[in-house]
C-alpha cells in the first residue's frame, strides 16, 4: 500500500512538472519570443535595425563568414565590409564604450563567455570601434617616434 502511494505521489509530481514546461512553451507563444537560455546579443548601435545576415543565421555561422572574409582579404586582397569584423564591432559596440573584451556586456563577450568558447581575434584586432575618424588608433604613437618618422621622410626625400 505504502509502494503504490509513492508511486501516486512520484506521478502526481510529474504531472505537475509537465504540465508547468507545457505553460511556459505558451506563455512565450503568446508573447511572440523564442524561448532562449542563451544571453541576449546586443543589436546595432549605429542607427540601423539589421544585421548582413538574418540574426539566427549570424549565431549560428559568424565564424564562417568572418573566416571566409580573412581568408580573402589575407590571401587574395579582397576587402569587403560585408563580413568584416571591424565593420561587426563599428555597428554592435557603442562609439566612446568603455566595455572591452571579456566583459559581459561587449558584444562578443556576451555569447563567447556563455559558450566557453575562448577567441584570439582581439590580440591583433580592435574591441572598440573606430568611429568617424578611420585613422584614429587605440594604441597612440609617442610625439618622439612622429618626429623620427617625419624626419626619417624628409632625409629619405632630399636624398632622391
């Protein structure tokens, strides 16, 4: 008698639990959201509202098109803004952010953190965006070096 009140209980626990998950599919059906456990991305902060590609397809091949636009830009010089990732962190990375990677709340952070994927882009590559200017830099050449190099111009010329 004892077993077979167990084995009610265990069901009626179940039940319940089945018919919670049951709900909250509709509950998100009714809000007109997928059902996600994985961060948020950011969207544009450039004033456009769409991505070059649709946004699942972007989560699910970015590293594709990224791979595809270095390998055609490293080795047959072909640049393209389409799938660029200066061109991502100009559009996803608000001008003048203070966010850097591996903060959750960069744009490549927020996924890449979530997945445990580790990525090497940012050794080499900007976090921030470059804003109006395409020539300005993080990283800031010394006065003394400026001076070398237009000095190391001038004596190149006259000696032509």
């Amino acid at each position: 008698m004892l077993q077979i009140k167990n084995l009610m209980h265990k069901s009626l626990i179940a039940l319940a639990g089945i018919a919670v998950m049951a709900f909250s599919v509709f509950a998100y059906a009714d809000a007109g959201e997928k059902p996600s456990f994985a961060p948020s991305v950011p969207h544009p902060t450039n004033g456009t509202t769409e991505c070059v590609e649709d946004e699942d397809e972007m989560k699910k091949n970015h590293m594709k098109y990224i791979l595809h636009q270095r390998d055609a830009t490293m080795h047959e010089g072909i640049r393209t803004k389409t799938y660029s990732l200066k061109e991502c962190i100009n559009c996803h990375v608000p001008e003048n952010s203070q966010v850097r990677y591996g903060d959750e709340k960069h744009f490549c952070s927020s996924c890449h953190n979530y997945a445990g994927v580790s990525i090497d882009c940012f050794q080499c590559h900007m976090d921030t965006p470059m804003g109006k200017n395409p020539h300005k830099s993080n990283a800031q050449v010394s006065k003394p070096v400026q001076s070398e190099i237009a000095d190391a111009t001038t004596t190149g010329a006259s000696n032509e």
